[in-house]
C-alpha cells in the first residue's frame, strides 16, 4: 500500500509493517499497564510514528545522496522489521558508496538528537509521560543509526566497509570480503539472538535471528 510519494519517491508499507507497531507496544506495555487503554494505546501508537517517521527521514538520507550522484530509486519499502530503499543500481564509485551508507545512520543520530532536545526543551508544557516518550523514541533512534553502522553486508556499515576496501584493493576483492563477512555475521547474530531468548543478553531479542538469517541469506547467494 502507498501511503504517500516524497520528492516523487513513493513510500509503500505492507502488512508486516503491523508487526514492527506490535512489537513497540509490547515494549511498552509494561510502562503503560496503569494507563487507561485508550491513553495507553494512543502513547504506543505516537511512539510508533515517531519510530517511522525516523526510519522514513533514514532511508530518505540514502535517496537523496544517491539521486546527487545520478542514481535513482524506485521506493522506500516500510516493512516488520524496518525500512529499505530499494536504490536502482549499485553506484559507481567507493566515495559514492561510503557517502549514500553512512547518511542513512547519520540521519538517524541527527533525528534521535532532535527527538532528545524537543523532549528537554518541552519539559514545562508536556506531560512527564510525553516527554519520557520523546526520550526514549531519541534512544531508539541512536540505536537504530549504532546497529546500522555494524558493517555486516549489506547493512548501512557493511557497505561503508565495502567501500573502504574497494578503494583499497578494487570492487572484486571487497565484494567477496564484505559478503563473506555478512555471512558469518548474519550467523553470529542469529545465535546471539537465539541464546538471548534463554539467558540475558543486551540488546538480545528474536528481531536478531530473523536479521541475521537474512544477512545469511543475502550474502550465500
């Protein structure tokens, strides 16, 4: 479904895009067990849209660095378990490529610190509950730009990584390198994901072992 086109890119959410919503209320539900439900719900959903609207403003940052070098894109896909643009080709140059990767995390520390000084500043005139709400969303979103940066194949940081090494030593070589990497990557985050759900681990959860199985899969074809 087409929610809306920016800078004439449209931005398409499909069903599972429920699940990522479902997935911060159930975050959340603990925080707002007192609440009546129609606050509660109306605190989660604003919480989501806060979280979309980081992840949209993210990708946005990768379609507009790669429309300045040429490239262009076909959508920005919102799905469970976060956002794609879906870039026509692969660009060109190293610089390219560092600069289109790195935008999309930088975008997102840049939302989270703008999040975080909205919630400050609003202190006097929101709720406490509000402004915690901001807090946490800037959280989110500076971990979301961290794990970004991770530079497992074909994560924002596994292709600033790709770019790295296909300045030093050509595309073929950081090509295999970098997927190889995201493979043995994807598989490390799987089991880490898998064995949070049995002992406690930070930043453990079941998001990670369908994030690391992707990047298995991606990175065996």
């Amino acid at each position: 479904m087409t929610l809306f086109k920016l800078f004439g890119v449209p931005v398409i959410a499909d069903i599972s895009t429920a699940f990522l919503l479902l997935l911060v209320g159930l975050n959340l539900s603990g925080a707002f067990a007192m609440f009546p439900l129609v606050l509660a719900v109306a605190f989660i959903v604003a919480a989501g849209l806060l979280l979309f609207l980081g992840l949209i403003l993210h990708e946005f940052a990768h379609v507009l660095v790669a429309r300045h070098f040429g490239i262009r894109t076909d959508a920005v896909h919102l799905w469970g378990f976060g956002a794609a643009a879906a870039i026509q080709h692969e660009p060109y140059r190293p610089s390219h490529q560092f600069l289109i990767g790195l935008a999309g995390p930088l975008t997102s520390f840049a939302v989270g610190i703008v999040y975080a000084v909205i919630g400050i500043l609003s202190e006097n005139y929101l709720s406490d509950t509000m402004v915690a709400l901001l807090v946490l969303s800037a959280v989110w979103q500076i971990v979301l730009g961290v794990f970004n940066l991770i530079p497992f194949y074909p994560m924002d940081g596994g292709r600033v990584l790709h770019s790295i090494l296909w300045k030093a030593k050509g595309n073929w070589w950081a090509t295999g390198t970098s997927r190889a990497l995201g493979k043995w990557g994807g598989i490390a985050l799987a089991i880490y994901g898998f064995a949070s759900m049995f002992i406690f681990l930070p930043f453990g959860s079941f998001w990670l072992i369908f994030i690391g199985w992707m990047l298995y899969s991606v990175n065996s074809r």
